[in-house]
C-alpha cells in the first residue's frame, strides 16, 4: 500500500473505498498500529495449518491510498476599487491563515493590485490573475500575456470564468488556447467550467461538462495535467446567493472526474482537485467540502470580506469514520 502524507494538513484519504477525511498525525498512528498487527500476524501465521497447494488463491485486494489537499480560492473580480482597499483586504486574508488551515490558499486578483498584493501576503498564500490573452505579444491593445504574468511572479491564473464565457464571449477554443499558453509557461490553470439554469432543468450538465472539459483541455498532456485544476461553478448559482446542495454538486464532481479518468485514467482522475464554485459561503462550505469529490472552492462575493473568507478557509473538517 502507498501512503502520500504531507506533515500537519488534512487531506481526503480514499481507503478500502471510503472516502475519509484524515489528519496526518492521526493517520501515521494508525498506520503504526496496522504495521503493528501486521507483524503479529505474521508471527502467529508460523503456527498456523498449512493452506494446500490445491485450493483455490484469493484475488489481491485493490485498495487505493491517496490524497488530495483541500484548496480554497478567491476570485475578485472587479473589486475592490482602490490600492489601499486591496492592501487592506489582502492583509486581513493573509492573518486567517495560519499551520492549522487545512487548505492551500489563492487569491486571484485584477492585474493592477497584483504585485503589492504579493508583498502583502507574502508566502502564506498564492495570488493569481483573473485570465490571461493567449496572445504572447503584438498588437493586441489590453492583452496580458502568461509571460508578462510570469515575469512578476504569477504562478496561477483562471481560464474559462462563466461571466468570460457569457460577458466577453470567449469560445471553448479561446479558453484553451489560454490553459495552453499557461501550461507552456510552465504555470499552473484553474479551467472553470458549468452548466446554465437551462441545461441543469434539461439534465444536460453531465454533457455540458464533458464538452468543456475535453474541448479546454485539449493537447494537454497526461504529465502536464499535475498543474491542472477544475472548478465546477453551475452558472445560475453565481453571484446568486442560489448554491447547488452538497448532493447535487457532489453527484456532479463525481461525473467530471469519470470524464477525466476516460479522458487521462485513473491515476489523474484520482490525483486532480475538482473545487466547487457560487455562491460559496462560510454557512454553506462545510457541508460542500464534506464531500468526497469536492476539493476546495473558487469563491467569489465572500472572498471580498476578510472575516467571512477566513472561515471559509478555515472550515470545519469532518472527524474520520471508523473502518
């Protein structure tokens, strides 16, 4: 059996196929009490009557190990309006987060406020851009380059936004080619994808999904999916205080990471984290993050409050059932 541990953070453990979430320092006592039992078992075994040769073997056991660290972002938008603003915000994000957060945390913030907002957070957690142009230079007036983004330290951005999608019409084409410009940097994308009102009413989301995951991710490769991120944000929850339940989004995850094990297999499927985004709350995001398949959140409103992010950052983590 693997074991992927990461010291003093919690994480989502799959085992004997139940999805648990485990603190490290709890499950490294519980592997040593299994190493324990494991060695009197096999002492006890020198005792035991001898299986013939002619019975039948067992199958192996499948049993998978693995994790995926909770990540929580922020996306700004077009807020707050001035330098200050976002010093001040920014700074009040950075306090919430401490060793305890069970999290990695982003803040994806408009292009102006990026750099001091760096130097306000410092290394407690990631800022982001909002998006790129696929475009690497030329005339292309209020293009933003991956390499420009680069340059100043940006290792994350978006691509994909449902408000990019719907407000600046950007073609599932466009947004690959942004994931792809990304990737080639050697930087790291959240591609957003999510359904309408109408198509989640016309069961359509498992399509619609599929469509934007293979159409966004298209010519990248199974070793460049590691700086791969998804957030699943159905677009009539966004911005509308509506939040898809912790069921319905927890059917919706599973599906997209069907799709990404047909698409890459299993291994990605199972590595890669899927966040869940509108209309996140800190009343709303322990119930989300319970969920096996949910693996952090892409919020937005709430992230401009920094009390309100804190909690959301810090959000309650379920106390592992019993095996």
């Amino acid at each position: 059996v693997g074991l992927f541990l990461r010291t003093g953070c919690w994480s989502k453990q799959l085992f004997f196929g139940i999805i648990l979430p485990v603190h490290t320092k709890q499950l490294n006592m519980k592997v040593a009490a299994a190493s324990l039992l494991l060695s009197l078992a096999a002492s006890a075994s020198a005792f035991a009557p001898s299986i013939s040769s002619t019975s039948a073997s067992l199958p192996a056991t499948s049993t998978q190990l693995f994790e995926r660290k909770t990540f929580i972002t922020g996306n700004w938008k077009l807020n707050p309006q001035t330098k200050a603003e976002a010093l001040e915000l920014a700074a009040g994000i950075a306090s919430a987060v401490t060793p305890d957060s069970p999290c990695d945390v982003a803040i994806f913030v408009p292009f102006p406020f990026i750099e001091p907002v760096q130097k306000a957070v410092g290394d407690k957690l990631t800022v982001g851009a909002e998006m790129i142009t696929p475009e690497m230079q030329g005339a292309f007036t209020g293009g933003i380059s991956a390499p420009m983004l680069k340059s100043i330290g940006v290792e994350w951005a978006l691509a994909g936004h449902s408000e990019r999608r719907t407000m600046n019409k950007e073609s599932d084409e466009y947004i690959n080619a942004q994931c792809l410009k990304l990737i080639e940097q050697g930087m790291s994308v959240i591609l957003c994808i999510g359904e309408t009102l109408e198509e989640f009413e016309k069961d359509l989301v498992g399509a619609v999904c599929e469509i934007q995951l293979k159409k966004g991710l298209a010519g990248i490769s199974i070793e460049e999916m590691s700086r791969v991120a998804i957030a699943y944000e159905p677009v009539w929850a966004i911005g509308t205080g509506k939040v898809a339940t912790p069921e319905i989004a927890q059917s919706v995850h599973a599906t997209c990471r069907k799709i990404l094990e047909n698409m890459y297999g299993e291994q990605i499927a199972n590595d890669i984290r899927i966040l869940y985004g509108g209309s996140v709350s800190k009343d709303s995001v322990d119930g989300l993050i319970a969920q096996p398949d949910i693996d952090g959140a892409l919020v937005g409103g709430a992230s401009l409050d920094a009390e309100n992010f804190g909690r959301i950052i810090n959000h309650e983590v379920g106390v592992p059932a019993a095996v």
